[in-house]
C-alpha cells in the first residue's frame, strides 16, 4: 500500500504562498486599523506616517529575509506599493488637509 504524501493546500494554492498572503493581510490591517487609532487619538500626523511607513518596512524586510516567507524583489515592491497606496495614503492626506486649513486660515481674512 502507498502512502499519500499530505500537502497542505488552500484552495489549491501552496502553503508558502498562503504564509505570504497571510502576511499582506496582516500588514494591511495593521497598517489600516493602527493609523486609524492613532488618528483618532489626535496625535500628530507624522505619527500615523511613521507607522504605516514602519509596517512597510518590516514587511518588506520580513518577505526579504525570512526563509519560509522569501519573495522576489519585484514581488516585494509591488505588495510594497499596494501597502503604501492603502496604509500611507490616508495619513499624508490627513496631513496635508490639516495644514492646508492652516495655509487658508492665514491667507482668508
């Protein structure tokens, strides 16, 4: 009798494929849900950009370095740009908005 060799699989996809896009996700969410704390807690919006950068970075150096979850560079820059677009984005913007009422408050009687 032959034994069947178990692969464990996720909708047909290999399980260190699955360990990445487990990984995205939580970089995503964390990334998401922590700016949004940190914005609601009114702290400077450098802060929430620091932290969504430094999700970026640790999943960049995550996916780079460890053996189980190693990418491709492409592969890392291109999760690195859709992290960015989500997680950065909200905290630029909140910044930019916040200095732009400043710049009219001075410039409108």
């Amino acid at each position: 009798m032959s034994r069947v060799k178990f692969i464990s699989r996720m909708h047909d996809v290999r399980t260190p494929e699955t360990l990445d896009k487990a990984l995205l996700l939580l970089a995503f969410l964390v990334g998401v849900f922590g700016g949004l704390a940190i914005k609601l807690l009114h702290v400077h919006p450098f802060v929430a950009a620091a932290f969504a950068a430094l999700v970026l970075v640790l999943y960049a150096t995550l996916t780079f370095f460890t053996t189980h979850l190693q990418l491709e560079p492409e592969v890392i820059g291109d999760n690195c740009y859709y992290l960015a677009f989500c997680s950065l984005s909200p905290a630029f913007r909140s910044h930019y908005i916040s200095w732009s009422k400043r710049v009219w408050r001075n410039v409108l009687p």
